[in-house]
C-alpha cells in the first residue's frame, strides 16, 4: 500500500526536486547571494609596520567618482558609478550596478588623517594609513623603588 502511494507521488515529487534545482541556480546567480556581496567594494585590509593599508576594488572608476573620508579610527570609501545611457538596448544580463555606494571600514587603531594618501589605479583603489602616534607602542622607562 505504502509503496503504491509512493509511485503515486514519484511524478510530483520529481518535479518539486526540478523547481528547487531551477530555484537554487536562480538564487546562486543572483549578485544578493554571492559571498562577497556584504560589502561593496571588496577590500583587503592589512597592516606592516607603522601603516595599515586598504585596497578596494573599482573597476570602471574615475578619481572624480571616488572620495575617501578618514576620521579617528574610521574609514570610508563612498563612490558612484553613473549609469551609461542605452535607452535603445535590450539586456539579455545586466549584473553591474550603477548608483552611489559608502563602505565604512573601522580599523583597530587611530590614524594620521594628515598623512593619509589614496591612489587609484587601473581600477583599484590603495590607501595608506599611518598609524597616530597614539597607537604606536610606547617604550615605557622602569623606575626603581
């Protein structure tokens, strides 16, 4: 009996398994979904002695779209990228966004605002971020009792 209900379902069964299969391949492609979606751009923080350094990917910009704010401890990339007029075009695909975007990084240390400098080249964004003095190690001199 159990295996007759069965074979009754195998049909819709499999075709649920074919929505979900479509569904998934809909969702994955889907820039929302894709692990680095969280954030744009995507940037690669590091640090090596006294400065700490970003890069930020901004393919298709221009220095006029881009501005790089530094307060205290906080970084900020807000860019646009303008939207090419192709009134007449049909998309088959249009995956690349186009509007204003602000990525706030907070790093793990105060920085010289002054002494700051960002360039941008063939499409990736630098920025070097000296240390404050602040939050540089101190030698601290030992006195005796």
């Amino acid at each position: 009996m159990f295996a007759r209900m069965l074979d009754e379902f195998t049909p819709l069964m499999r075709l649920q398994d074919e929505m979900n299969r479509l569904f998934d391949s809909f969702v994955e492609d889907s820039p929302a979904q894709r692990g680095y979606a969280s954030g744009y751009p995507g940037i690669n923080l590091w640090e090596e002695g006294d400065n700490a350094y970003v890069e930020a990917e901004l393919p298709g910009f221009n220095m006029e779209d881009v501005e790089v704010l530094v307060t205290g401890d906080q970084l900020t990339i807000n860019g646009q990228r303008k939207a090419t007029d192709r009134s007449n075009a049909s998309y088959q695909r249009r995956e690349r966004g186009t509007g204003r975007f602000s990525r706030a990084i907070t790093l793990p240390w105060q920085v010289d605002a002054d002494k700051v400098q960002a360039k941008l080249v063939d499409g990736v964004l630098t920025v070097t971020l000296p240390k404050a003095d602040s939050a540089k190690p101190k030698k601290i001199k030992l006195l005796g009792a």
